[in-house]
C-alpha cells in the first residue's frame, strides 16, 4: 500500500466526519482499510517469522504459533 492509499484512508476518515460519505465513499473506505490492515498483519507475520527464542541451554528456539483456543 502506497502513501496515496493511506492519505485517501485519511481524507475518507476526515470527510466522513465532517459531511458523510456517498455508499461508493464508504464501499472504497472499507475496501482500503481491510487492504491496510491484510498488509500489516502480513507483515508482521514475516517479522515473526525471524524471531527465534534463546533457551537458558543456549539453543535457539523458533518462535511457534499457539494452537488456537476452542
């Protein structure tokens, strides 16, 4: 996502607001932020994804995802 997408992410914010947007305005705010939001957690997955952990042995550990809570 560039910096056109998220100044749009904010001008939409700040529009809405102020006068309200159109349902095409809220259709493309919507689409943006879930764009924004899919980027973020890709990346912040890719940066998990480096994290190891050091054991008090000094091995290193890969950092596991949780198994999920039923």
């Amino acid at each position: 996502m560039d910096k056109r997408d998220i100044d749009r992410i904010n001008e939409l914010a700040r529009k809405k607001k102020t006068v309200g947007l159109t349902w095409d305005e809220l259709e493309e705010q919507t689409r943006l932020r879930r764009q924004y939001i899919d980027e973020f957690k890709a990346n912040l997955r890719a940066t998990l994804d480096q994290v190891y952990i050091e054991r008090e042995d000094g091995t290193y550990e890969k950092l596991q995802k949780k198994p999920p809570l039923n």
